[in-house]
C-alpha cells in the first residue's frame, strides 16, 4: 500500500525535459535564422567628393571645388587636423 501513496515523479520529470527541449528547440532555431537570413545593411554613405551636387567641400583643412576638369583643391597647412568632410556649397541651392 505504500506504493499508491506515493506520488509518482515520473510526469514532473518528464515536463522538466520536454521544457528543456522546446527551449533547445528555440534556441537552435533563433540561431539558424540569424545566420541564414539576409541582414540589412543601410545604404553606404556617400562622401562628399563622389557628390555630385556638392560644388565646394571642405575637412577643415582643403578647400576643394568640382570643376569641369574635375576636382581641385587647395594646400593643406603644416598642423591642420582634418575633420569629417561637409559640403559647402550645393547645385541645388
């Protein structure tokens, strides 16, 4: 009689491992998808020399202008620190 008034462990054990599996099962699965799928990469930036309608940019130390020769800048000075390019003058106003 023992044995009937002892709750058996075998349904709790087996829900422990079905929850253990469905959480490998979607771990697994998160990964693949990261991995197969196709990231989204924006856009590259476009710099300002390859803008066409920047007319005139500047790095803080050349000035440089689109010509119909093409581009054309000005010298540097001895301890200039360039800084990010940005335009100075735009075609469309």
């Amino acid at each position: 009689m023992s044995a009937a008034l002892q709750p058996s462990s075998e349904p709790r054990a087996s829900r422990g491992a079905l929850a253990a599996w469905a959480i490998l099962a979607l771990v697994v699965a998160t990964v693949l998808l990261g991995a197969l799928l196709p990231a989204r990469h924006p856009a590259p930036a476009r710099s300002v020399a390859e803008d066409p309608a920047c007319l005139e940019w500047t790095d803080g130390c050349q000035v440089c202008q689109r010509l119909a020769e093409g581009p054309a800048c000005s010298l540097p000075g001895i301890a200039c620190q360039p800084a990010a390019p940005h335009c100075l003058r735009r075609a469309d106003g």
